[in-house]
C-alpha cells in the first residue's frame, strides 16, 4: 500500500492527505464521495487511484438525463421481440458491468442525479447486489465499490443529497490547493511561462472577491497561460505583454466567474480589476520627503 501512494503522489500533484485516505477507504471496502468546488482535482484522484489498483473503471457522467434504466441497462426490443426476455439479450448498463466485474462504478457531479435514479444505488449500496426485472439478481462482485464526486450544493443545475445516500457512503471534503501546488498544475499542464505565478494569483483572486459568488477553479490560470503563450505567437510579441494577458485573462475567466445576484458589474469589469491589481500593481514610491503617503479619506482632516 505503500508504494501505491507513493506512485500516486508522482502523478496527482499534493493531495496526500486525500490520497491516504481514499486508499484507506477502498482498502476498507467502503463507498467513498468526494466532494467540493470545481477544478481540486476530484476526478483526477479518483482516476489514478482506479488506475493504480488495476481495477476496473466504469465512468458514469451524472445529469438530469440518468435514468434507472441508462444506469442499469435494459432488453434489446429488437432481439426481444425475435428471441423473448432471454439474459443473453440484456445490454448491461455501467452498473451492472461493475456489479459483475467487481470494479469501481466512479460517478460525476453525483448531485445532478434524478432522485428516483439515486434510489437505486441506496439499493446496491446496503444489499451489494440489485434485481432487475426479468433478468433476476445481479450480485456484487469482490472489488465492486461506488465512488462518487459531486461539487457543493450552491453550484448551478444541484441539487440536496439525501441522507440515505450519505448514510452510506464516506464523505471526503476537498478544497482548493494551495498556490504552491496551483502552479506546479499549471506549468504541468500548460507549460512553462513567466506569468504563472500571476495566473494563479489572479485566479485565486477571483475566489475572495466580494463581489464574485463562485471564483475560478485552476482550470482558468491553466487556460489564461495556455491563451497568453499563444496569443503571443499570434500578436508577434511576448506572453507577457500587458494586451496578450489581459485579453487572456478576459477569455479564459469570464465565463468561471459567477457574479452575486444584486451586483451591477460585469464579469469584465471584475477580471480587468483583478488583472490591473495583479499585472499592474501600483509602484512603491520614495516616501522620505512625503511622496506616495496614503492622503486621508474624503471629509477627514489632516494635522
């Protein structure tokens, strides 16, 4: 188990503690739920942890269009029709292939799911097994565990989990990384820049901006760098031109950045104020013959 956590700390950047832990959970034979904002990385973890056990990995996209029957699988009508309700014409769906084949049933943005599709996993998950009509018992297979990532509550288009899920399932929360390993994601995948470390400070910016409700995830600094490298080749001049960042900066946040209801800005105008505090920054003069000191708020005096 050792070395398997080390090998996962090679290719998932920081996370260790996450890593220890959704080792310890698999180990255990637990169900495991990621969950937290955009962009940290849950799906990624989730993947190299799958791909390091050798076990099978069956991906499920959850959405509104999840029905029971898309998860489960269902009767060919055609071969139906000419050969009755025979095992042999069921299409098995991504839950009954893990079922059979013991391995991990990994399901995205869980809390998109409709509930009576939900209902079927509290099922699988407290009997480790399903009965589908006409088909009979599909039991579990050793190695078959459900493990989930879903972003909080509050994102657009989710919806409440119910306790019964989480009930039986252990939860994991997982935030943004630190700088530190924001830009070492940044350079893996957008390479080498001389604005990454101010990519991802402006992105870590966009997070803590009272007017902003939902910030950007890492994505954004990795396509701010990626626009700016070639931006530059487009505009002939360098990535860190002051137009090449700004209108990468425009382009690759805008669209993340999630504005609070009630506010009168504009995406635009809130990205064009974080780039200038950050690209921009206000020189530190000489204040020894009382250049650059702070002038007292408008209607206060001064002795």
């Amino acid at each position: 188990m050792h070395e398997l956590i080390s090998r996962l700390s090679g290719s998932v950047v920081g996370r260790r503690r996450e890593i220890d832990l959704v080792v310890a959970a698999l180990a255990a034979d637990r169900h495991i739920l990621l969950e937290g904002p955009p962009g940290t990385g849950k799906s990624t973890l989730l993947r190299e942890v799958a791909n390091e056990l050798g076990v099978g990995f069956e991906f499920v996209e959850g959405n509104a269009e999840l029905t029971p029957a898309r998860l489960i699988g269902h009767f060919d009508p055609a071969r139906v029709l000419a050969e009755g309700y025979d095992p042999e014409v069921f299409v098995d769906g991504p839950l009954v292939r893990s079922l059979r084949n013991g391995s991990l049933l990994y399901i995205e943005e869980l809390n998109r799911v409709p509930e009576e599709t939900l209902n079927v996993l509290v099922t699988t998950m407290s009997e480790r097994e399903i009965h589908v009509p006409r088909l009979g018992r599909v039991g579990a297979g050793d190695g078959f565990r459900l493990v989930a990532a879903m972003n909080p509550f509050d994102a657009v288009g989710t919806a409440r989990i119910s306790s019964a899920i989480y009930d039986r399932m252990c939860r994991l929360a997982v935030g943004y990384q630190d700088d530190g390993d924001e830009r070492a994601i940044v350079e893996r995948r957008a390479g080498a820049s001389p604005i990454v470390e101010r990519a991802v400070e402006l992105v870590r910016r966009t997070r803590s901006h009272p007017d902003v409700r939902m910030g950007s995830s890492v994505r954004g600094a990795i396509d701010l760098v990626a626009m700016a490298n070639t931006l530059a080749d487009v505009r002939s001049t360098s990535a860190d031109s002051p137009d090449v960042t700004l209108d990468a900066a425009l382009v690759a946040l805008t669209g993340r950045v999630r504005v609070r209801e009630g506010c009168s800005r504009s995406p635009e105008e809130i990205v064009t104020e974080l780039w200038r505090a950050v690209f921009e920054p206000t020189p530190v003069t000489d204040s020894s013959d009382g250049a650059g000191k702070a002038g007292a708020p408008t209607g206060a005096t001064t002795t």
